[in-house]
C-alpha cells in the first residue's frame, strides 16, 4: 500500500489523476480501452475536473474507455440531479468525450435489485474487470457504501444506509430525511477485483476512517481495512486526513523514494 500526503487538495487531484491519465493513455496504446471504476461523493470531484482539464488542454481522450460506477441509490428515478449516474456525468462524463452509453452504474429503479446488482457484477466481469477504481472513504470506514460490518468478500448488493452516512449525505439533499435509505453497492470482494485502487480523503473528519483504514485491525467494522489484503493501492490524503497515521513520516520517505515512477 502506498500513502502519499499532499500539501494541498490541488496536488491530490494531480496525483490521482496522473493514475488515471496513465491507465487511458496505456489503454489507447494498446488498443485495449481501459476500464475506470468511478466513485461520487466530494472527494473525486477535483480530481475528476483535473482529468477534463487535461482532456481540453492536453488531448487526454476518453473514447472507447468504459466506466462502472461504485453504487447508485436504490428508488431515485432516472436522471434524478442526486442519482450517483448524473453526478459522475455532471462532474466528468459531460465534459470529456466519453460515450453515454459506456458510463455504467447499477440501475437503482430496477423492479428487481437483487437481480440486478447480480447482473451488475456480470457486467464487469464481462468488461475484463477494472483497471483503476478510485474511492473515497465514509468517517466510518465504509468504501463504496459497504456499511461497518459487511462481509469482507461481498459482492454487489442492496445495502442499508446507515444514519451516519445518510446524514453525512444530507449535503446533497434537503435534509437527511430526503436521503434514500437503501443503496445498491459493489461489495467489498467486486472492489478488491479491481487492478489498481486509489483511495482519495481529505480533511480532519477523515483522519480516524484513514488510519483504521491503513494501520487499523483488518476487520468489517472498518471496511476499508479490507484493502490491506490487496497488492496494489494508492491512498493520497491531505495533512488533516493524514493526522492520526502513526507512521507519516515513514510513508513520506517511501513514497519519495520509490523505485518505480508513477504508473498503473
Ligand atoms: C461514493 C461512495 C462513498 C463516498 C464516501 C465519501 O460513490 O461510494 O463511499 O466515497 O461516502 O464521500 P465524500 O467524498 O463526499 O466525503
């Protein structure tokens, strides 16, 4: 796992999307499009403007790049302004030259979300699986919207909100009470299928989720801990979020001295 700290949400945003940037530019190199896993919320957005910008001034092209979204809620009909597919187009989709119909998500109006996050972790496999998925991380630990306490090798499925994430999702909403209460969600075992994860958090209120995240127990009450068992993932924080890792100093020192250049 490699802990990179940033001086500012400006430098985060450029080292994530350096990841990205090398993952489409190998991809259309190879003729083998590559395939993004893309997370909502507000940790990405600056990272996701980044990637638009060197998309109008850097010819960073998405044509041909497939992207599957984390989660979606569940009863927001199409095309609600808070539905997790119209962010991710509002933010990135919209303004780069990725195709509508590669933008994936699971169908939160399905009549029948069992069967469709079934048919959504289908839909990856079928894609080859992803090549970078990026992820924020909730103040109780959840990655995607994988609760405290869900299996560490779950697959797509329709989780419960808890009352923390809804309020904290309220931002979007008029008030918690508008939040959706369920949502249907890669697993924790779909995102550790993904080649290459990068975790993005910033500010003190995600200080406790990071450090259990990196030096915690590996335990379902903390369902990020879950990444330490996968071999390639990149967690980019700010000082704040960085404030209660144990052992900063020597992430610092790693990162500065790593072998190989930034690449996926
Ligand atoms: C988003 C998602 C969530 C968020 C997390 C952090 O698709 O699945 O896990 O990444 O709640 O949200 P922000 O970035 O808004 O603090």
């Amino acid at each position: 796992m490699d802990i990179v700290i940033t001086e500012n949400a400006a430098e985060a945003a450029r080292t994530v999307a350096d990841f990205f940037d090398a993952a489409v530019r190998s991809g259309a190199a190879t003729g083998r499009p590559a395939v993004l896993g893309l997370a909502t919320g507000s940790s990405p957005v600056p990272a996701y403007r980044e990637l638009v910008r060197r998309h109008r001034e850097e010819g960073l092209s998405f044509r041909g790049v497939r992207v599957f979204m984390l989660d979606e809620y569940v009863g927001l009909p199409a095309g609600h302004a808070q539905s997790y597919h119209e962010f991710i187009r509002a933010h990135f989709g919209r303004d780069v030259d990725l195709s509508d119909a590669e933008l994936h998500s699971p169908d939160g109006a399905a009549p029948d979300v069992q069967a469709e996050a079934a048919r959504y972790d289908a839909a990856i496999a079928a894609a080859g699986g992803v090549d970078v998925q990026l992820l924020g991380i909730g103040t109780d630990g959840h990655i995607a919207f994988n609760e405290p306490g869900t299996s560490l090798s779950s697959r797509t499925r329709v989780e419960v909100l808890t009352e923390q994430t809804r309020s904290d999702n309220a931002r979007f909403f008029g008030s918690s009470d508008e939040v959706p209460r369920y949502a249907l969600t890669q697993g924790l075992g779909t995102i550790m299928d993904a080649r290459h994860v990068v975790l993005i958090a910033e500010g003190a209120g995600k200080a406790a989720a990071v450090a259990g995240l990196v030096e915690g127990p590996v335990s379902a009450f903390c369902p990020a801990s879950v990444l330490q068992f996968h071999q390639h993932v990149t967690v980019v924080v700010d000082e704040a979020a960085a404030a209660e890792l144990d052992h900063a100093s020597y992430y610092r020192f790693a990162w500065e001295n790593r072998l190989d250049s930034v690449s996926s």
